[in-house]
C-alpha cells in the first residue's frame, strides 16, 4: 500500500451493488482497532501497523496524519498533546462512536475476507468449467 | 523583503508548513499537521540513530515522503471532507446557476408578498399597469436588485464556500463565470404604451425565449448585459485577490520565523 487511501464507509460497502475497491476502509479499520486498544501517538501508530502486520503493510509514514486528522473530525477519535520525557507529544484515543465505527468496519471486513476466503479455498473446483463439472 | 529561497534553509517542519499554506489549507491546520510530522521525523532520526542505520536522515525523509508529495496529499485529504471538495465539478461548475436562480425565485416571492401586504395595506395600486415615474423607478430598482445585488451576493458566498472547501482559485472564477452567463441572459426593460402614454409596463426578458421582446446577439453584448457578466466575476476576482493575499502573509510570516497570520478564507 503505498499510501492511506481515503475511505469509505461500511454503508457505501453494503448498499453498492459493486465493490471495485477491497482495501476501501482498511486503514481506518486498521487505525481504530490499534486506538482501541491504547492511546498512542502518530509515530507509536506507524509503529505498530508495521510491527503487528509483519512489515505487509508499508506506506509513506506521513500519510497517517491526514487521516487521523479526519477520523477526529468526524468525532471518531479525539487527541491531545501529552509531555514525553520533556517532548510533547498528540496522542490519540479512540471516542464512543469511533468504538461503534469499528465494530461496524471489522464486521463488514470479515464478512469480506470470509467471501473472499472461500473463493480461494475452493479454487480448484472454481476453475472447472460448469459444462465439464455437469458432464463429470 | 525575505525571500521564499530562505525556506530551502529552513527545517523540515516549516518547508512543510509553507507548501501546504501555499497549497491554501488554513494556516493552524497546517501548523498542526507540520508539528505532529516533525515530531514524527524526530522519533524516527532517534530510532534510526539507535539502530546505527547509515545516513539516517536520508532514510528519515524516504520513510515520511517528499514534502511536495505530502503536502498534496493532506491538501487532497483535507478538501476531500467536504461535499463540495469531493465533487468540485458538479459543485461549482453545475450548482452556481441553479444558486442564482434560487435566490432570483426567493428575491421574486419575497418581493411579491411585500407587495400583496403593501396593497393590502392600502399603500400602492393594485393594478398592473402603473404611472411612468412609478415604473421607472421599479426598473431601475428590479435592475438593481435581480442583475447586481442578488449575483453579487450569491458570487461572494459561493466563493467564499470555493475557497473554504477547495482552496482552488481556479474554481472561484470559474463558479462566478457561470453566475454571471446567466445572469447576463435576463434583461429588464419598461414599456410605454403609445395608446396609453401615462401608463408603462415593466419587462423581463430573455434571450431566445421571450416572443413578446425578440432577442439578439447583440442584445447579449450590450454595455449592460457585460456589467451583468462582469459583476459577479469581478467579485470572484476581488476574492482570488484576498485569498492570494492570505497567502502570501502567511508565508512571509513563516520566512521571517513568526506566526502565520490567522485570517480565515
């Protein structure tokens, strides 16, 4: 991923009939599941994508900032600046709605991840024309 | 006067700082979001460094992106937000007509119920023909109104919205452009009738539509239709103006090293 892209939301996912982008949502879905947890600041968020996702999810570290900008804006995490060993830091936490965003988002995305799962666990019968499975 | 080549000097924080105010975005978001990138670039050099990596600072800048590359993409972002930022097209090449003729429709019906209590009230004829002196001056005041006002004051809002959500100057001019074709279409004329010449009649035309007062190109080109075109952008120029002037303040003020000053859109 080479940068954050902006995001949709679970209900432009679930009321399109097409969904032409898999990854729409999954840095805000990434974001507020590591805010969930604890508080944490732009550079320890960066951190920790790149850490608990084994280094699969690189990106310009930069690009994190517009979009926890935004998330706050909506109201789905508030920040403040907190002192750190005599530096000043903006952490951010995750708010009440942004706990119900993310409950929504990882919903939908493992509904997703599931469909998609199962396309490629049953890969092999998916390549069999339907011609040929019918005269098999 | 200091030269924006200072900015070449400067760290990290304020190169960033100029190009997204350069970008338009507000002069404390950008503040905000240079500060939080630069302590960012902060903890990541004292990794680096921690882990003996070579050329620490080459890596730093490679890891957080090209500044002119970032800061397009918070502007991106940051206009994104919005309805309007999203569909900047439809927003303000689209919508501005139908704006102005909103506001013409609420003029008219605002207009007309002022008239109905005022006839109510006993204080002007009820009839549709009028005195000369009597429709002259509602010409001159219908002219005043519908082709100046109501375009201006519909220009400098939606502009102000333009600037507000996109930041694009482009689309400022373009937005006023489109409010002032139409408005330069209505032209507002009176008419004396020769059977009757104490009574005259006020009239609304439009190119190309109206039967009773054919059109014509060169009615399009009158000295009054061109101040009815020209209205509106001229106030898409006078915000431009502004706007550049913003900018070009808050980027002196972060050459010299002080605040960037707070003026809104």
């Amino acid at each position: 991923m080479a940068y954050l892209e902006p995001i949709g939301s679970v209900r432009r996912m679930s009321t399109r009939r097409t969904n032409p982008d898999f990854l729409n949502g999954v840095p805000e879905l990434v974001v507020l599941e590591l805010l969930s947890r604890r508080a944490m600041y732009g550079y320890e968020i960066v951190q920790a994508i790149q850490e608990q996702s084994g280094g699969v999810l690189g990106f310009g570290e930069g690009c994190v900032y517009p979009l926890l900008h935004k998330l706050e804006e909506r109201g789905q995490l508030a920040s403040q600046r907190v002192a750190f060993g005599g530096r000043s830091r903006v952490v951010y936490r995750v708010t009440t709605p942004g706990k119900s965003r993310l409950a929504e988002t990882a919903t939908e995305w493992r509904r997703i991840a599931a469909s998609i799962q199962g396309i490629l666990q049953g890969g092999d019968h998916a390549l069999v024309p339907v011609h040929e499975r019918k005269a098999g | 006067m200091p030269s924006f080549l200072f900015m070449k000097e400067k760290p990290v924080e304020t190169t960033l700082y100029a190009e997204l105010i350069r970008r338009g975005l507000p002069a404390d978001y950008a503040k905000r979001t240079a500060e939080e990138l630069d302590d960012h670039r902060v903890d990541l050099l004292a990794n680096l460094r921690a882990a003996g990596a070579a050329n620490p600072e080459a890596v730093a800048d490679e890891r957080l992106g090209k500044t002119r590359v970032l800061a397009k993409r918070i502007a991106r972002d940051y206009h994104r937000r919005s309805w309007f930022g999203r569909w900047p097209l439809v927003s303000f090449v689209v919508l501005p007509p139908l704006v102005l003729a909103t506001a013409w429709t609420g003029v008219v019906l605002v207009l007309f119920g002022v008239g109905k209590i005022w006839t109510w009230s006993g204080g002007a004829p009820g009839e549709i023909w009028s005195p000369v002196e009597y429709t002259r001056l509602s010409w001159g005041l219908a002219l005043g109104v519908f082709s100046f006002l109501v375009p201006a004051v519909v220009a400098w809002f939606y502009g102000r919205v333009v600037l507000q959500t996109t930041q694009s100057r482009m689309l400022v001019l373009t937005a006023c452009l489109g409010i002032g074709l139409l408005n330069s279409l209505p032209r507002h004329s009176y008419r004396i009738d020769p059977a009757k010449p104490e009574l005259a009649m006020n009239l609304i035309s439009v190119p190309f539509c109206d039967p009773m007062d054919a059109a014509s190109l060169r009615q399009l080109a009158s000295p009054v239709a061109a101040s009815q075109l020209l209205t509106p952008v001229l106030i898409g120029v006078i915000l431009v103006w502004r706007d550049n002037s913003r900018r070009r303040t808050s980027l002196l003020a972060i050459s010299d090293g002080s605040e960037p000053a707070r003026v809104a859109a």
